[in-house]
C-alpha cells in the first residue's frame, strides 16, 4: 500500500471502525475504549500512518505559517535576519516560506499573492528599493492578517515594526569622518521614500550642519541598491572640482568596489579618500585598508520581528509595536586618517 493512500478512512475499513472514531482514537479522546483505541494506534504504526498536518490546519483556520518578503537574498544582512526568524519561528512551532522581491515593487505585489494563496497566518515584509505606495498590502489588511515590517518599513500602514536607529548612527558616522579631518563629505543617499534611506541621509545633513560645514548638494548622490556603473560614479566625484575627501557609502559592497576602483587610479585610501561602509560584512576585516562600516544588527532584528508577530498571532493583541535595535560604528583603517 503506498503511503499517500493511508488515511484515517483507510484505518477505519481495515478495522471496521467509524471514520470518527479512528480520528478520536488517535487524538487520545477518553471516550474510545481502551483495547479499541490500542488496534487503532497499533495498525497506524504499522502502517506509518502520518496526520495530515495542513488539512488539520486549515480546520483550525491557521497553518502555522509566516510569510517572509525580503528585498533579495544574497544580501547577508537579509540572509541573517531569516535566519533570525526561523529560529524564533521554529521554537514556537511555525514554519516560513521565504519570497524574494529582487528590489521590484512589482515582484513584491507577486509576492504577496503568492503568501496569501499558501494562506499563511501573518507576513514579516522588508520593502523594496521600488516600493514608493503600499496599496497592495491592503488586502493584507482586510483578511485581518498581521504584518510585521523590518528594517525598510511602510510608514504609513498601523502595523508593527522593526527598526534601526538610522538616523543616530549615520550622524556618528559623519561626526566620525568629520573628526578624521574630511570636509568634503560625498554619501550614497538611496532612494528617499524609503524610511530607512531618509533617515540616514538626515542624520548626514545634520551633521554636516552641526559641524560648520557647507552641506552642497553635489556631494549627494542618488542612488538606488543595485549599485550599477559603480566606476562611473566615482569617476564623476573624483572629476570634481573639488573632489571629495570622503565617502559614505550605501553599503559595504558598494564601498569595495569604490575602493578597488580608487586604488587603480592611483588614490590612497583613506591618505587622499576616506571610504566608509554600511552592514559590516566579514570582509570588511580582511580588504586592505580594513573597510569602516556600519554594524546592522540583522539577526537580531529578525527575531524580533517573528517574535512581534507570533505574539500577535498567539495572544490576538492587535496593539501597534514599534521596536528600535541599535546599529554599531565599527572603525577601521578605511577612514582612520589621524594617526595617534
């Protein structure tokens, strides 16, 4: 007999017992009488009888099941945050099915359709660098399904979320080079209806501004995530008339590339270039010079977005959380200019 065949009615003819009365037997009810209850587990071992687990699921109008939207997977930071949450996920018995917008609000609209139709029980989403409007989560919404946000969050939607504090950490970044001696500072600003890329652009200006320095519009650069033609980008600030000193980047792989181009014009870095980083990725510590970054706490951010969102879903408290983890300036030589 194959396995897909062995199902509770199946038990139920083998033993000449009511369907209902396998089911309870199964379940442990008390009211199946013993030696009844002892043929029933016996003949399902024997078989290797498996429940169907979704079917019983959907009787429950839950599966057990989150859905995860993040911008790409290849991006470690995105790549530890689930692994964040499938940790959190599985210690409380729930499973994650993972899509990949590939930064395309269009993917990202597919996307949740796909989740929907698997009828999971609540989404953890982290926009794309295309998601400029959020109606698509509306449906979201009117089927009562949570929704967590991480990291790139949809401001205007009531739904919990996860953030950094960009804000601070990109002012200390700032404050950092400023310090190193640099006074003209250019920054990868990313796309401006992202929360997160806002942020971090304010704190720059302000620090700029707080410094005494002219903040000039030439030294920010708008970028998106995808970091095409990075060699034509630093050509053009490199071809300025006053060429900047310093670079703050969209993030370390961005910062690399920069500081391999750089070094085959002939620049030292950060003698006549600071470059700093943003995610701090393991090969920040092993490029020469090291690579200054930004720690992005992404493990940590996304166990805490399952864990918001499973406390939703186990406890049916709708109440709006907004949690902040903190980011981490790691210095290296990259922008250490002043030797002690």
């Amino acid at each position: 007999m194959s396995r897909s065949a062995i199902t509770i009615i199946e038990i139920a003819r083998m033993l000449g017992l009511s369907k209902s009365t396998v089911s309870r037997a199964l379940a442990g009810h008390r009211d199946v009488n013993e030696d009844t209850r002892k043929k029933v587990l016996e003949l399902a071992q024997k078989l290797d009888y498996q429940p169907n687990v979704v079917a019983l699921h959907l009787r429950q109008q839950r599966t057990r099941t989150l859905g995860v939207i993040i911008p790409e997977t290849m991006n470690r930071f995105f790549a530890k945050a689930i692994g964040g949450m499938q940790q959190v996920a599985s210690q409380a018995g729930y499973n994650v099915i993972i899509c990949q917008s590939n930064e395309s609000l269009a993917t990202e609209k597919m996307n949740v359709r796909t989740l929907l139709s698997n009828r999971v029980d609540g989404l953890i989403v982290s926009v794309s660098g295309e998601t400029d409007r959020y109606d698509h989560f509306d449906l979201v919404s009117k089927k009562n399904i949570p929704i967590v946000f991480f990291d790139r969050v949809a401001e205007s939607i009531p739904s919990s979320k996860v953030i950094s504090n960009n804000y601070e950490i990109s002012k200390e970044a700032t404050l950092h080079l400023i310090k190193q001696g640099c006074k003209r500072i250019a920054v990868m600003a990313g796309p401006q209806y992202l929360y997160n890329s806002r942020n971090r652009l304010r704190g720059y200006i302000d620090a700029i501004h707080e410094s005494g320095l002219e903040c000039k519009e030439k030294y920010i650069l708008q970028t998106d995530f995808k970091l095409k033609r990075m060699d034509e980008l630093v050509r053009y600030l490199v071809n300025m008339k006053e060429k900047p000193d310093a670079i703050f980047a969209i993030n370390d792989m961005a910062a690399l590339e920069m500081i391999h181009v750089l070094k085959n014009m002939g620049y030292r870095i950060p003698e006549d270039i600071a470059v700093m980083g943003f995610n701090n990725e393991p090969i920040c510590k092993f490029v020469d010079p090291p690579l200054t970054s930004i720690d992005h706490p992404a493990d940590e951010m996304g166990r805490s977005a399952a864990a918001l969102l499973i406390n939703h879903l186990e406890t049916g408290n709708a109440t709006v959380v907004e949690r902040c983890i903190k980011s981490q300036l790691i210095i290296r030589g990259s922008t250490h200019r002043i030797k002690k």
